[in-house]
C-alpha cells in the first residue's frame, strides 16, 4: 500500500500540473483565490505546494479558483 507521503507528492504534483496547464502562476492563484475569498500569500502556497501539506479543502479551492472542471488521476 502506498505510504501517506505518496499522496501527498500526489497530490502536490496534480495541482501543480493543473496550474502549468492551465499557465497560471502561484501569484495568480493567490490572487485568485483571493477573490473567491481564500486569504493566502504566495509564500504560504509555494510552501504548501513544495512540502505537499495542504488540506483536501484547499485543493478543491485551488482546483476551483483556476477553474478546472475535471481531474485525470491516471
């Protein structure tokens, strides 16, 4: 079974993937997330983006603010 670090590169990696595809930049998505009223710095996010610490609840507003509709995980 795959170690909780795993998931955590996992899903640090999808989001990462998803902001390059889509080509916005971490202080876009801060300002982003700003405006669906998530108050991140940009420093905290490349932070929780390196180690892979972040909730599943922050991924979902990341997901949102970029405007991703679909995950491929696969």
């Amino acid at each position: 079974m795959a170690e909780k670090t795993d998931y955590e590169a996992l899903a640090a990696n999808l989001l990462k993937a998803e902001l390059k595809r889509k080509g916005v930049t971490y202080a876009q998505l801060v300002e982003r997330l700003n405006a669906i009223g998530v108050d991140e710095k940009e420093v905290n996010v490349r932070n929780k983006l390196s180690r892979g610490k972040f909730t599943a609840a922050f991924l979902l507003q990341c997901l949102s603010a970029i405007g991703s509709q679909t995950l491929h995980l696969g």
